[in-house]
C-alpha cells in the first residue's frame, strides 16, 4: 500500500466531516500524540471548532468497537482523542515547524483532496443510490394506498351487506298493524 492509500485509511467520517485522529496525525509526524496535543494547547487559538475538535465518549466507543484503533494502554479509557479536519491538518504544520511535518502535510492534504475527488467521482452512484431510495419509498407508500383502499372497499361491503341484511329483513315480517283507509270514509251497512 503506497502512502497515499495509508493515509487515506486514517480518514474517518465524524459528525458528517472527514477528519483524522490525534494519534494517526502523530504517528506520521514521527511525535508522541501527547506531545502534538500539547502543541495544539499552545496554540489553541489557531484550531476554532471547523478545524478540531474532541469525540464524545460515545463516538469514541462506537469507533473503537468498529475498528481496531489503539490500545487502552496507549490511551487511557478518560482521554478521548482529538479530530483533525483537513484545515485543521494543515494548521498542524504551522504548529510543529518541522521538515517532517511540512511533508508529511503535503501528502495528508493530497489524501484529503484524493477522497473528496473519490466522492465527487462517485456522485453517479450517489445519484443511483439516492433514485433507488426513493423508488422503494414510494413502492411502500403505493402499497399502503392499496392497503387502504382493501380496507375501506371491505368496510364498504360490510356495510352494505349490513344495509341489505336490513332491508331483507323488513321486507320479510308481516304487517302486523292495520292501516286506516285514507280519505272518504262511508259507513259500512
């Protein structure tokens, strides 16, 4: 694996921004991830939240249970690691000021720049992915109408059976009550 694609493996995807973690910056740059985080607090001034910022303990668990990042030996349990946005790299190099950060820089920000074009390039798929979900969304939606539409046609027929039952059953008893003749009425002799 050329380094390009060793550094593009240290870029994760963290509250919808690509980043890189402390202890992957200071392991290319040839530091201890103390030493880099005491550099960054030096200078805390230069990384605002769109160029750094720390995990939760959540987000952390979730990225330690989904890859093999560090030990806890190398990183205690309370420390949650930092995340680097591309700006917040390239801020890195000012910061150490040192010929193997300069480089090494030069080529995290070529990654950073590989992967968004790896994105842009796969905006077809995207496209396709983004037309495949909503053609499955209206799929259930039209078979919900159908489902619907079953329930009232069978509600429907209930009630015109009960409405029929009805009017078979009023037609069927017998005149039971004699009606008075309407209108002149000559006595009977």
């Amino acid at each position: 694996m050329n380094e390009l694609q060793i550094i593009q493996s240290k870029i994760y995807e963290i509250r919808g921004q690509k980043v890189m973690l402390d202890f992957d910056i200071a392991a290319m740059y040839g530091v201890e991830t103390r030493v880099l985080n005491q550099a960054v607090k030096r200078n805390v001034s230069r990384f605002p939240s769109d160029f750094m910022f720390q995990l939760t303990s959540n987000e952390w668990i979730l990225m330690s249970s989904q890859f093999v990042i560090t030990s806890p030996v190398k990183r205690p349990k309370t420390a949650l690691p930092y995340a680097f946005t591309e700006h917040g790299v390239v801020m890195l190099s000012s910061v150490l000021r040192s010929e193997t950060a300069i480089q090494v820089n030069i080529a995290v920000t070529r990654a950073f720049i590989s992967v968004r074009q790896m994105i842009a390039d796969n905006s077809p798929l995207m496209r396709l992915a983004a037309l495949e979900k909503n053609f499955n969304e209206l799929k259930r939606e039209l078979e919900e109408v159908f489902a619907d539409y079953n329930n009232i046609n069978e509600d429907t027929r209930a009630q015109l059976d009960a409405i029929n039952t009805t009017l078979a059953e009023l037609q069927a008893s017998p005149k039971s009550i004699p009606r008075r003749p309407v209108g002149f009425i000559t006595p009977q002799k």
